[in-house]
C-alpha cells in the first residue's frame, strides 16, 4: 500500500505534464529566429524548441544556436521535407509547428494547449487575427479563402485559415502523418489528413503580425499558390476519386452529346450521316466517359480502403490525455 502510492502519484504527475516540443522549419530567418525562439521559451519554459535550417546562407544558425535552441538541418529544400524530417526525428506528446519568422504569437501556445487538452483534439489550428493591414498581403488573403473554401467544398473539412503555419497536434496524429509536398502546400496536406483519419480538430484565432524589419517572406503567390492548387486537385483525384472522374465523365458525355446532336436531327430528316467522323468521335467521348465514370467507382473503393488503413494505424496510437486544466 504505502510502496505504490509514490509510483502512483509519479504516474498522474507523468500525465498531467506531457512533454512538448516546439518545431521551427527555417530558412534565412537570421532577423527573426531569435526572438522566436525567445519567445516560446518564455511561453513554455519547459518544451524542447528545436530549429531545422534548410540550407539558409544568413546566420539563421548561429543565431538558433547562441539562443539555446536544438539546430540541426534538412539538405533538401522545401518545407515539406523539412516538416518530414520533423515529424521522423522529434520524440514528443504535444508538438506546436510555427514559422521562424515572428509573425505567429507564442504567448498563444499555452492556450493552443490547454484546448488540444481539454478537447481532447488532435490538431488545434491557430486562425490567424491579422493585427495590421500589413501583415497579410491581399493576394494571400484571398487564395486562402479560395483554397480553404475548395477544399471545405471537396471535403468537408472545417478550418476557415487552412494555410495558418501554427498549429499544435498530438503525437498520434504527426506519427500517422504521410507527407508528400515539398513545400507550402504542406497546410494543405495536413487538413486533408485530419479528414482522412477523422482526427478531433478545432480552430482557435490568434494574433498575426508583419515581419520584422530585415526578414523577407519566401511565399511566392503565384508560384506556390499553383503548387498548393495541383495539390488539392491531385488530392482530390486521389481521395475522392468517383467524384473526380464523374466530374470527367460528365464533360467527357456532355462534348458528345454536343457534337452527336446535329448527327441525330440531320439522321432523323434524312437518313443519313454525313459526318461520319464527327460521329465517330462523339462515339469515342461517349466511350470514354464510361469508361472514366466506371474506373472512378473501382478507384473510389481502393480509396475506401486505404483510408480505413489510415485511421486504423490512426487509432492504434495513443492520444492526449485529457485535461480538465482551465
């Protein structure tokens, strides 16, 4: 009796403090890294914040490094394999992502937390609350919405700020995670997950500053905002599949319908066709579009499948313990 209690009390004190580690993917972030890395410090004072720097050509690791952070580094280029790297090499129950650009607000990650906690959830995203016009480009504004709306439309996911960079999830959700970008599209990737697996997610608003003075967005709207649009469309081939090639086939039987029309009506006065080869590609389209619609049903029912594998390697992990911790 008196030998277990101790052993005991050594258990709840184990659940009630997970550990937490603190992932801050970097490149050229010499300006900023440091206050970030300060800053949570400040926020958790008992996290591990590791930086993995990805080939940046500034001080960035001199930096992380005189500040206390664990640096360590990721040859291939793109936050995607970084992210991997993370994910693979941290040990941890509660992992809090976040750019090193001091734009995301640290003091928030105790309250990130405490919600992952109290729901228990899996993913808390962090909405970011822009505190200045300055500090979200309108370009950016408006493809998040797009993106986000797209892919709440295509599969019923929930965040409203599906690209936000800071989010805090459970170790049974990042252990399960399949990454496959290479860059920002990573956001996207990581909703689509949570939908795949049926993990418990909330959505938590937090502040969002410019950048500092010194440090230089390495988001190119364009260019990533395509890469995150192949992502969602090749996510949705991928995941959705009856209703990706039922979309196919429908333009596919439309196109045929279309050119077949004229066919029919100059068939019905006459007797005759004309254009034959106008009549042969209807024919092929019409073709096709079964054709499409069929192999979306065979592909819907893989996709079944290999998201039943997911949230199964999903549930076979532990989650968060709850917490009643206001």
């Amino acid at each position: 009796m008196f030998e277990t209690a101790p052993l005991e009390r050594t258990k709840s004190t184990l659940r009630s403090r997970p550990s937490v580690a603190v992932l801050l993917p970097c490149y050229n972030e010499a300006a900023a890294i440091g206050s970030v890395i300060d800053s949570f410090r400040s926020a958790l004072p008992e996290a591990s914040i590791y930086v993995y720097d990805n080939n940046s050509t500034d001080d960035t690791v001199r930096v992380a490094t005189a500040h206390g952070a664990i640096v360590r580094k990721e040859m291939r280029q793109g936050k995607g394999h970084v992210v991997r790297r993370m994910f693979g090499d941290i040990e941890a129950d509660i992992y809090v992502l976040a750019d090193g650009d001091d734009t995301y607000d640290a003091a928030s990650a105790p309250l990130l937390i405490r919600t992952l906690r109290r729901g228990p959830f899996d993913v808390v995203n962090a909405a970011r609350d822009e505190q200045s016009t300055a500090a979200y480009r309108p370009g950016h504004r408006f493809g998040n919405r797009l993106f986000s709306g797209a892919v709440r439309f295509a599969f019923g996911a929930t965040w409203s700020d599906m690209l936000s960079g800071y989010k805090v999830m459970s170790r049974r959700f990042v252990k399960t995670f399949p990454i496959a970008s290479k860059g920002f599209e990573i956001e996207t990737e990581l909703l689509i997950h949570t939908v795949e697996t049926r993990a418990s997610t909330t959505e938590v608003p937090t502040p969002y500053r410019e950048r500092g003075e010194g440090s230089v967005s390495k988001l190119r709207t364009f260019r990533d905002g395509f890469r995150i649009l192949r992502v969602i469309f090749l996510l949705i081939k991928d995941e959705r599949p009856l209703q990706f090639f039922s979309a196919v086939a429908a333009v596919l039987s439309l196109t045929a319908l279309v050119l077949a029309w004229p066919i029919f009506v100059e068939f019905a006065h006459t007797g005759l066709v004309p254009r034959l080869p106008t009549a042969v590609l209807s024919t092929g389209l019409m073709l096709a579009a079964f054709l499409a619609f069929f192999s979306g049903l065979l592909l819907d029912g893989l996709a079944a499948s290999r998201r039943e594998a997911k949230r199964l390697a999903y549930l076979n992990m532990t989650g968060v313990m709850p917490s009643d911790e206001a």
